[in-house]
C-alpha cells in the first residue's frame, strides 16, 4: 500500500511549466487502447466472482438524479433507495452515494441523515462550467452549507481545448480550497475532449489541481463514458500513484445501464490500476438505471431465473 | 383446397432509410405484366421521396465506408443467400415482369445471385486493384486509396428489371458508395423484391434506397440534386440522357452514361465510375 | 519525477473463478483416417498414432500416419480431380465453394476453437477470436479472387499450377490450412494437405467440412502423419507445387531435395523478430503490443517479436512496466475462458525452451520469470523476459519459438536497424513510435517480411505475410498470395 505524501506531489508554479509537464506526458494509441478495452471486455465472470463484483458494483454506484424536473418526492425515494436498494434483503449493501443538484442536497441530507451514504453536489455550473469563477465557486459554497459531502464539479472545456491550461488548473485549485474536507471529483466530460491523449493530460491536470477523483462525465453530452476512455483514465490515476503517492479515485458515469457494462468496468479497475482502486473510495459509477439491473441480477443468481424490472422501485 | 384460398396481394413500397413506407404523396400506380394483365399497384414516388432518400443515403454513407471492406463484403454475400432462397419468387416476377418463359427467368435469376456473390468478393480488393503505392522521386512514402465519391443516383434499367438492377446498384455500393435508385418504372417488382431482402441482409438502414415511380418525372430531381456526388444514367432512354448529363454537371456529378446491355460482365466500368483516388504523402527521415 | 513502486501483487488480485469452456463441444471421435478423394480411408498399413492434449498429456483421439503409399494414393486423387473436374471448374463456380466453407466454419466455430485448443494447447480465447474467424476470413477472402483472377495483374487468364502438396506447423493448425488451402483452391489447384504430426484434429474437422460444402471428391486430401509423410509427399513426382511452413532447418532440407526438379516451392519458415521501441512510443499500447509480440500463443509464432530493442533512455522504465504486466499474465487451462497463455505444444519443444532459456542464465543475461503456478499435468514454461542480453547471447541469436522475451538496448536509429538486421532470420519486426517519418525510415531498411507499427502480430487475409532470407519466400495473403498458385 502507498502512503500519499504531500511532499511528493509536484509543485506547479507556472502555465509554462504545466503546459511542458502535459505535453511530455507519452500519447495514447488509439487503436491499441480501444483494443485493449475490448479485449478485457471478453474476461469471463462467472459464480462467486460474479456474485462479488455484483455487490461490489452497487456499493459504488453515485445513484444520480440530474433532471430539471426532479421532484422533491423523487429525492426521498432516491434516498431511501440508495440506503437500502432492496428492502427485502438487508445484506444488499448501500449504494456509494446520490448525486444531485446544489438545490436538492439539503432535502437529501435529511433523507439520510448520518447512514453511510454520501451526498456529492455537481456544481460549477454543471453540465456546460459556461460561468465566472465567482458563481461557480458561490455554487459549490451553497451545496457544502447545505450539507454535501462531495462536490462533483466540471471543467471548462472550452479553456482547455484552446490551450489555456493554467485557467482550467486555477479553477480546480480554487474549488478544492472551497470544498476543505468535502471529496472533489473532476469531470473532464471527455466526450468533449475526444482524443485520448486529451483525456489522458487533462486526468493529469485535474490530479495536479488536487482532485480526489476523476471523472469521465456529466451524462449530458452524446458520448458519455466509454472503456478505452476508462482506460486511459485508470492508466493516468496509476502513473500518478507511482510518482506521486497520491491514490487518486475514478468515476465513470453516464450510459452505463447494465451489469455486464459495470462487470466489465470492474475488470478494466481490476487489471489496469489494480485492485487496490476496487473500493467505493477510489471507484464509482454515476448511474441511475444501472443500479436496478445490478438488484435484478443479484436475484437472478440467487433464484436461477430471471426476474421482472417490476421487482423493484422505479426510482 | 388451394382453390378456395384467396390470395393475399401485397402492397409494394419504396425503401427510404431502411423503412418499406408508401410515397409521401400518397400517389400510387398500376403495373402491369409484360402481357399487360394486372400485376401490383406500386407507389408512385415524388420529388419529395427522392429528397427523403438522399437525406437517408447521405446520413449513412459515413459509416458505410468506414465499415471495414470484409463486412461490407458479408453484407452483399448474405443478399446472395437471401436472394438464393427466394429464387422462385424472383424467377416468376422476372418472367411476369420482362414477359419470359420460366427456364430463361430462372436462368437471369442465377446470373443475377452470381453477380451478386461477384460484388461480394470486390469489396475488399478494390483497394488493390485500383490503388497503390506510388514510386515518387524524394524521401516519401506515397500511396494511393480509391475512396467512394458519397452519394450514388442509379436509374436502373428498364428492361432488365432484376440483373441490371443488381449490377448498377451493387457496384456503388461495393466500393462505399450509398445509393439511392429509381427502379425499372414498368417493371418494379424484382427490384423491390431485392430491396426486402436488403432489408434482411444486415444492409444498415439508408445505404441502399429504392424509389418506384415515373422516370420522366423523377430523373431531373436525380440529376439536379447537390447532394448527389454521382449518377448512373443507365435506364435513361433516348436524349434524355444528355440533358441529364448537363443538368448534373451543375455540381460537378460524375456521370455514367448509358450503354446499353452489350457491356463486358467482366468489365471494372462500373466499379471503377464512383471512386475517386485518394493520395497520402509521408516524409520519411530519422 | 520520483518512482515509487506499486507491489505487483497489487495488480489483478480480483480472482476470477473458472470459466471453462466444455470439452464436448468438440465431438470428436475415437479415430480418424485420412480423407482421400472425398472419404475417410483406413492408411494402408494400418498405423495409428495419438493426438495428445499438451495441457493434460491425455490422448484425445487416435490418427491414421500415412505411408509412402498413402501419399501416392492422395496425390492421384488431386491428379484426378484437378484433370476430370477442377480445371474445367469456373472461377465462378469454384468461388461458391469457397464461400460455402467460409460460412460453414464460422457456423461451427465453436467446435473448431474448442478443438484446437484442445490439440495446440493454445487458450481458447485466442481460438475462438483470432484462429478460427481468421480462417473464415481467409476462405472469404480467396473465395472472391476464384472469378476475378484476370484482374490480380498477373496478365490474361491466369492458370494453375496443378496438384499442389502442402506441409504445415502445429501452431496455427486450422489457419494455416486455410492459408494454404483458400489461395490455392480459387486459383483451379487441386492440394494434398499435411497437417502437422501433433495438431492434425481441426484439419480432420476442416474435412467434414469440405464434404459438408460438397466439394468435388478429391479437390482437397487431407494426410495426417509425420516427417516421413512429409517427406514422400514433397518427393512425389506427381505434385506440382509445394508450399511449407515451419523450420527453417526442414525448409532447407525440402529447397534442396525440389532443387533439381521442376517443382514450384513456396517456404515460411523461422523467425528472430526484433520489436524496436522508440522513447516517443505511445507507452501502455507498446506495453501491450510487447506482451501480444511474444506471448501471444506462448511464443509459438514464427513472426514473435522475440528481441526487444529498446532506446537506452527508456529501457529501466519499459523493463519495469513490462515485468508488472508479465506477472499479471494468467497462465493455464487453456479451456479457461480467462487464460491468457497456455501450454506448450510438445514436450520436445517445452524441452527446447528450457534448454535455450538454460543458456540465457550462464550466459549472464537477467532472467525474469512470472511467478504465476503451472499445473502439474501438461507442459508448461512460465513467461520469462531476459535483460541485460547482448547481440552474442544465444538467446538473441537462436529462435526460441516459446514464451521467452530478449530485452536488448540502442541508442540511435541506425544501431536499431543494425541490431534487428544482425540476424539470418527476416520476417517481422514491430517498431512503436509516435513519430511517423521516423517509422517509415526504421520500416524502410528492416530487412524483415513485414512490419509492424504502433501494433504486432496483426494478420489479415488481404494483407501479404511472408519472410525474406532464411525465413524462406513466397506470400501467403493478400493479391500477391495468388501468385504462389498460379502459372505466372
């Protein structure tokens, strides 16, 4: 086990001298990343390796509710979900955390009071980041004063793909400084970034800046998380531990949907950064729907039959 | 018992976007067999689906041609299978449709199942064939691709509603192109047969659309669209052909101009019409 | 920036449970004859030998071994069927018959990869995703050719060659046949194929096939047997061509016995293959491509990368990424769908590699061997990587043709391509770079068959594979692979 260690965390001191340190990152190939992915996706899982990862996998899941039109009602149900994601069965462990709106952290605090679940805010002008610094970090001060314990905050890509690192870096300092003892995670929204050595240098930038995670999206862009992208980004957070100490935490989310999707994930943790990442402490899906095929496949292995999506909640 | 069952007719659509849909017009009209008895209501396309399938055929031609050359090839291989099972019914179509007698019908079906497994087995040697590396005087490595010119207008043939058909749609296709086509006007049934089965062969939507309806009225839209990249003039009788080729010189359209049935099956003509070369320099040095 | 170690250990100890794929997919019987003019026959002098599984030491079923007399007999059968039937057969009709064994075997593909991991030894994961659809491919592939042959641009109406013997490895058992049989099927030959003496399963299988699709009888005869075999059919005056892949050692033996006569002769032989690796490589996918290089059916490849040329400024950083990644290796059942290298073909060739490897460690080089646990049954070689090897070190020199990885340095782009020619061999080489000029320059002076960029091991039935110098000549693949079969 690595002890992280300040001391060894490189200092950045300078646009200049960041920009070098990205650029001298090694690039990604394409087509051996996207066949490397593909060819952990034919690993096989299968009884109690299955029936493991499948507990694991909840145990990571952020259930997400980002729509406009979330009720408060759908919270409370979200919520009581996420503590207890089948009420029949008490050995189901809790999901890793619900993920919400600033505005909605308060409501779900007091849904889940001090059980093990966490409540992650996406702020900084989630999804687009399009705002001042000033709102953005008046965004992640309400929902740390409404009780949240993680703050999911995303990147300005637009900074970031014309070149202007140091602003992007500047952001994710001052938004750490923000969040104190409160979990940082870093959407990179890599669908927008689309080439891999992008992902792979913005994963170091927002590492640098101090992010607790990083994370591949925020759900609402076409291309959500893929594997490759995963990939690169569980390669990025291992190259980093190994030069810096620092075990620093991925989240994919959006568009991950079933079982065999998240199993595949859990591989791809399992051989690339290793096991110590299969934790909910450094590994998450942002999900909504997932967490109800991962509930109908636990009960499939249990009952030898497959269930009905009525089985459970809705929410 | 066969005498008492009253036979099921079915009603023959266009193919736009992967989906058998009547025309947008609501307009239909009465083919007939070659002997001139009642044979099937067909739609009657209008400028409006001609536009609605070079919508479709443009939107997938990009991953058509990114699709690697050996599925391509599997795709057109499984229309020869589906073709193969239903010789019988193309074979009594054709011979309803072109007027011949049951033995020269099946004997057009099988060449045009074989042409069909000949275009199979081009896909993934065009490149080949028509490409290259080129010997250029100076440090470089310099080769070329042929590439498919985007979106096809094929007028198929009138007379050879099936074999001709599957000849000039089946070379665009081979080579990356997408195709939009306006059937044989008197004899639409064997082509839109090939159509369903297209529809059964794992074509992805789009690539492959049929358009039934007057050929007077429908080619100048073909000719004249921008976002056609090429045009198969092939089932255009008489002059037409040459104003055709004008209007379609408007956006710089390749045109293949008809020839008639005379052509040498072994012939790359076809296949060689809708390419364009695509050449790569790269320095080489330490 | 500083290096701090993650414990190996910490890698890939999610441990997954067996996921075995079922031997009786296979359905196999208990004996097999040789498949001469369409049918299964007993060998005239009645021999059998055993077809073990080199991952239990079982038998798997018992062969028929060919006699000089067998030879004779398939070999008039290919007469026979290339004069009465094949010649006079259309490139039209002949490419139906292809595309039919193409998609016969991708319907029992299953079947076939379970066989052949149980013959090779090779894990079923490779078998079932690269040797079998790659055989289907090769089929399809050559189908298309049979009636377009007047435009491969060997001029107007191109002939055949004849009845052609062809002699092939144990480590791509199925798809070598399909490199042989497909090219020379569509261009109008008739073969006698002989599958090699310790995986003769899949081309047996690949018989029923080829009477399912209703080949004429006699097109294809499939002869198991052993060198002996080999050698009566390559001396037999009835055959036109042959074509050969396996040693260099027996290449040679087979180029001077044709010498003298008119015989056709396309060889594959052995391979050296240097994978040169650049400080600019895209380094998690070279890592990879090293691993696939060399590892990919436990070394049993002619074009394995088995040098790796390594620029000095990298070297300590690419030893230590490449060592973390040997040890996650899952070594084992090769019906396990997870394992990712699997036994060793033969124990003659497992006594090879030992005896080779035996050599690195006297000869001073730094033996790395994975601490994985092999089965008590079978044979099995850990993943071994050697550093510290120099151009002398019979390692570097010798093909060791098993799961063993020779690290050696460079410092400019000459002294790569120098150390990678240094060697009799010339079949593949890899170079990793993401610098495209240079890369072309490396692939410009690598006296090697084929090379690799930014990738390694990729085969493709459109794409010409071959050696240069004693890794023999002649393509198989692609338009140039025609050329082997045709009168030209």
């Amino acid at each position: 086990m690595v002890i992280p260690d300040a001391s060894t965390m490189p200092a950045v001191e300078s646009e200049a001298q960041l920009r070098a340190l990205l650029a001298g990152l090694c690039g990604v190939d394409a087509v051996g990343a996207e066949a490397r992915a593909a060819k952990l996706a034919t690993r096989s899982i299968k009884r109690s390796t299955k029936r493991a990862a499948l507990d694991l996998a909840i145990s990571m899941v952020d259930l997400t509710a980002l729509e406009g039109a979330d009720s408060p009602g759908r919270i409370v149900s979200l919520c009581t979900k996420a503590m207890r994601p089948d009420p029949r069965d008490p050995r189901v462990p809790s999901v890793a955390a619900v993920c919400v709106y600033a505005d909605l952290v308060a409501q779900a605090r007091t849904v889940l009071g001090d059980s093990s679940v966490k409540v992650a805010a996406v702020a900084t002008a989630f999804p687009s980041g399009r705002a001042s610094l000033r709102v953005k970090l008046a965004d992640v001060s309400d929902a740390l004063d409404a009780g949240a314990d993680e703050v999911d905050m995303v990147i300005d890509r637009g900074a970031f793909l014309s070149g202007r690192v140091g602003q992007v870096f500047d952001e994710i300092v001052a938004v750490k400084e923000v969040c104190g003892r409160a979990q940082l995670k870093v959407i990179l929204e890599t669908g927008e970034l689309v080439t891999y050595d992008n992902v792979r240098r913005a994963s170091w930038l927002a590492m640098l800046g101090g992010a607790d995670f990083i994370k591949t999206s925020t759900g609402k862009v076409v291309v959500s998380a893929t594997t490759p992208v995963a990939l690169v980004m569980l390669e990025a957070v291992r190259d980093f531990a190994e030069s810096t100490g620092h075990l620093v935490g991925v989240k994919v989310a959006g568009g991950i949907r079933n079982s065999k999707d998240a199993i595949h994930y859990l591989v791809l943790v399992n051989e690339t950064a290793g096991s110590s990442w299969l934790t909910p402490d450094l590994f998450r899906f942002g999900a909504s729907s997932l967490l109800n095929d991962l509930l109908m496949q636990r009960l499939k292995q249990q009952r030898g039959a497959y269930v009905r999506p009525d089985e459970f909640s809705g929410d | 018992m066969s005498d008492s069952h009253v036979e099921v007719r079915k009603t023959y659509k266009l193919l736009i976007d992967g989906a058998l849909a009547r025309s947008e017009s609501g307009r239909s009209y009465e083919v007939t067999t070659a002997a001139g008895a009642f044979l099937a209501n067909v739609a009657q396309g209008s400028r409006k689906d001609v536009r609605a399938a070079v919508v479709a055929a443009r939107a997938a031609q990009a991953n058509w041609w990114s699709a690697t050359a050996y599925n391509r090839g599997q795709v057109i291989y499984r229309l020869a299978e589906m073709a193969e099972s239903r010789r019988a019914e193309l074979a009594e179509h054709v011979a309803l449709s072109e007027g011949l007698k049951p033995a020269a019908a099946q004997v057009t079906v099988a060449r045009a199942v074989d042409r069909m497994v000949w275009y199979a087995g081009w896909t993934d040697k065009v490149a080949q064939v028509l490409g290259g590396a080129n010997p250029v005087a100076g440090p470089f490595f310099n080769f070329s691709l042929p590439t498919p010119s985007g979106v096809v207008g094929v007028v198929a043939p009138q007379e050879s509603s099936l074999e001709g058909f599957v000849d000039c749609v089946l070379a665009p296709l081979c080579v990356g192109n997408t195709v939009v086509v306006l059937a044989s006007q008197l004899r639409p049934t064997p082509a839109l047969l090939v159509g369903e089965m297209s529809t059964t062969s794992d074509f992805p939507t789009g690539v492959l659309n049929i358009v039934t309806g007057f050929t007077q009225e429908l080619t100048p839209t073909l000719a004249s669209h921008e976002d056609i990249d090429g045009i198969d003039l092939e089932g255009v009788e008489g002059d037409a052909a040459d104003a055709l080729a004008k209007v379609a010189a408007g956006s710089i359209k390749r045109v293949l101009r008809p020839r008639g049935r005379h052509d040498d099956p072994t012939s790359l003509r076809r296949l060689r019409a809708f390419v364009e070369t695509s050449t790569v320099w790269h320095t080489i040095g330490q | 920036m500083t290096q701090h170690h993650l414990a190996n250990s910490e890698l890939g100890s999610l441990d997954y449970d067996p996921a075995p794929e079922s031997a009786q997919i296979a359905k196999l019987k208990g004996a097999y004859g040789l498949f001469i003019d369409g049918q299964f026959t007993d060998p005239t002098q009645h021999e059998q030998f055993a077809s073990l599984n080199p991952a239990t030491e079982e038998t798997l079923v018992t062969v028929a071994h060919a006699s000089a007399e067998d030879v004779d007999r398939a070999v008039a059968s290919a007469r026979k069927a290339y004069d009465t039937v094949w010649s006079k057969t259309t490139g039209a009709r002949r490419a139906k018959y292809l595309f039919r064994i193409a998609r016969i075997i991708q319907e029992r593909s299953r079947e076939l990869a379970v066989v052949e991991t149980l013959d090779n030894g090779k894990p079923i994961r490779e078998s079932r995703d690269v040797d079998i659809p790659l055989a289907a491919a090769h089929f399809f592939y050559y189908a298309g050719w049979a009636d377009k042959l007047d435009h491969a641009g060997f001029g107007a109406d191109p002939r055949p060659v004849g009845v052609c013997g062809q002699i092939i490895p144990w480590n791509f058992p199925l798809l070598m046949a399909a490199w042989k049989l497909a090219p020379a099927l569509a261009a109008g030959n008739t073969c006698v194929l002989k599958p090699a003496e310790t995986t003769p399963l899949s081309a047996l299988i690949l018989a029923e096939i080829l009477q399912q699709a209703e080949l004429p009888e006699g097109v294809v005869n499939i002869i198991t047997g052993d060198g002996s075999t080999g050698s009566a059919l390559v001396e037999h005056p009835g055959v036109d061509k042959i074509a050969f892949t396996g040693s260099t050692e027996v290449g040679r033996l087979i180029q001077q016995r044709v010498a003298t006569t008119t015989k056709r002769l396309t060889l594959e032989l052995g391979g050296n293959g240097a994978n040169i690796v650049f400080d600019d490589a895209p380094v998690d996918e070279m890592i990879e491509g090293i691993i696939d290089g060399i590892f990919f059916n436990q070394g049993h490849v002619c074009c394995a990368g088995s040098r790796l040329l390594v620029q000095e400024t990298i070297a300590d950083e690419v030893l230590r990424r490449l060592v973390r990644r040997v040890e996650q290796l899952r070594v084992g059942d090769p019906m396990d769908k997870n394992t990712d290298v699997g036994a060793i073909n033969s124990a003659a060739q497992l006594e090879r590699i030992k005896e080779l490897t035996a050599f690195g460690e006297s000869e001073g080089a730094t033996r790395y061997t994975s601490s994985c646990a092999l089965p008590d049954k079978g044979y099995w070689f850990a993943p071994t990587v050697f550093a510290d090897v120099t151009q002398s070190h019979r390692i570097a020199r010798e093909e060791i043709f098993g799961p063993v990885l020779s690290v050696l340095t460079f410092r400019t782009p000459e002294e790569a391509v120098a150390k990678a020619n240094n060697t009799n061999y010339g079949l593949a080489c890899g170079v990793w770079s993401e610098k495209g000029s240079r890369t072309l320059w490396v692939a410009q002076r690598l006296r090697a068959g084929v090379v690799w960029a930014n990738t390694y091991n990729r085969f493709d039935p459109t794409s010409p594979f071959g050696g240069v110098r004693e890794s023999g000549f002649g393509r198989e693949g692609g338009r140039h692979g025609l050329e082997a079969y045709l009168n030209v």
